[in-house]
C-alpha cells in the first residue's frame, strides 16, 4: 500500500458510509506464525486491517511481528500501542493515541513525546486518535495500567463531551474502548451519543465477541469495530467471518 494513506482510506471509506472491521493481534497472546496466518485469513475474508499491540507487553518481538504480518498481507498494519516503547517501522501507520478519558499526562502527552521522534524516524503514518476508555463492569489492563479512570457508562453526554473536545483539538478518529476482553462492551447509547457529536471516524472496541454485539455497535453509530480476544477462542475465525458479512451489509 501506498505510505501515508491509511487515514486518508479510512475516511474516504466512512465518507461513502461504509463501515470497517479490524482485528487486534496482541503480540503476546501469538506466534509469528499464526499471526502471519490469522492475517492473511482476515484478510481473504474481508478484514479491513490489522492492529498490533497491547496495554502491557511481555515479549521482545514486535518487530519480528509486525513483519510476519504484513508479510501475508496488503490490508493495513496499524500499532496500537500501550505506550512508547511499542513502535515498530514494520507497520504501516500508528494509532497516535491520547488517553483523553483520563487525567494522566503521562497518558495524554508524556509517552507521545518520547514516541514521536522515533515515528519521524521510522517514516510510519501516525494518526492522531482520541482514546477514551469506557467503564465496562471490571478493572481493564488500560485503566490499571495508566490509573485513570473510565467514563461511566451511565453518562452519555459526558463520553459526548470529551469526543467533541477531541475533535475540537484537531485528532483525527475517536476509540471508544471497554477494554481487552471486557464483560460489557461500550453502551450503544454512548455511541449514539458521541455520534451525535462528532462527524470523525468513530472506532468502537472492547468485549465484542459476537455477531449480534457488533450488529449492535454499527447500528449505533460506530464506523470501525475492533475484536481481539475473539480470535483466541474456539471458532473465534468463524464468528470473525460472520462479523466481516455483517460489516459489509451495513
Ligand atoms: C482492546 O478494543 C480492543 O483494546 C479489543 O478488545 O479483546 O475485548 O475484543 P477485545
């Protein structure tokens, strides 16, 4: 793919009303070979990208990785990542995030600092993304890890708020993230309500494991949908494969 192009895809894509599916392949949780396979079957059955990362990473081979999957690919590799150490010029693009959800500068503009002279240096596309954690019925990696707190779930308007604000400051995209592998995935009213707001790409992760979830979640209003964890569980590639029908008749 061509450098550089990956939000601009994106939101050529949300502007025709289209709507995309990403995967998540946490490093530590795969092989470079089943990631590289795990790719390459997402991509034949209609996966929009590929993002690579985690809230805490215990192995040493993003590089190695990320490599292995774009290897078998041509859909977009993305970072996402936990902080700054989690870059990689294997990737396409990164997910520039601030923890916008949170009162940590660390979050908000510690870790970005560090990390975007070595993206200058590696050439890969950096997307500035506001990334608002959402409460989702337990403690998540993200919200230990950075010790902030989630927005409620009982409080649309609040999400609402801090997306606009986001918006207002120039980021690019919203994700709106429950969590690796939460019990409750956002709210659809939240959504609906951070739709209402803002007319950027709206990514919604977090507790998505089934078809009718992320049906769901498109219907409120979210552009992008994300799984990770799905793919670690017995059928997980099949119901990844439902989801990919749902996403393109939306
Ligand atoms: C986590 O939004 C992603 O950051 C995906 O979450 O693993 O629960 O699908 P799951």
């Amino acid at each position: 793919m061509n450098p550089g192009t990956v939000l601009s895809e994106i939101q050529k894509q949300v502007s025709k009303g289209s709507k995309c599916y990403w995967i998540l392949l946490d490093p530590d949780d795969f092989t470079l070979s089943q990631a590289s396979d795990i790719a390459a079957q997402a991509q034949e059955c209609g996966v929009n990208g590929i993002l690579i990362g985690g809230s805490l990473l215990n192995t040493n081979h993003l590089d190695d990785f990320t490599a292995a999957i774009k290897k078998n690919i041509s859909i977009p590799a993305i970072l996402f990542p936990g902080d700054a150490t989690q870059i990689s010029a294997e990737a396409d693009a990164i997910l520039f995030l601030s923890l916008v959800s949170g009162r940590n500068p660390v979050n908000l503009i510690g870790e970005q600092v560090k990390g975007a002279p070595l993206i200058k240096k590696c050439g890969i596309e950096p997307i500035s993304t506001a990334y608002m954690l959402v409460e989702s019925g337990a403690v998540s990696s993200v919200e230990f890890m950075s010790n902030t707190r989630p927005l409620p779930r009982t409080k649309p308007m609040i999400a609402a708020a801090h997306a606009l604000a986001a918006q207002y400051m120039g980021m690019s995209m919203i994700y709106l993230e429950a969590g690796s592998g939460a019990p409750q995935s956002v709210p659809n009213e939240t959504i609906q309500a951070v739709r209402d707001y803002v007319d950027i790409p709206l990514i919604v992760g977090g507790g998505i494991r089934d078809v009718k979830t992320a049906q769901e979640k498109l219907a409120a209003g979210a552009d992008v949908i994300v799984t990770g964890n799905l793919l670690r569980q017995e059928k997980g590639l099949e119901v990844m494969k439902k989801i990919v029908e749902v996403v393109k008749n939306n």
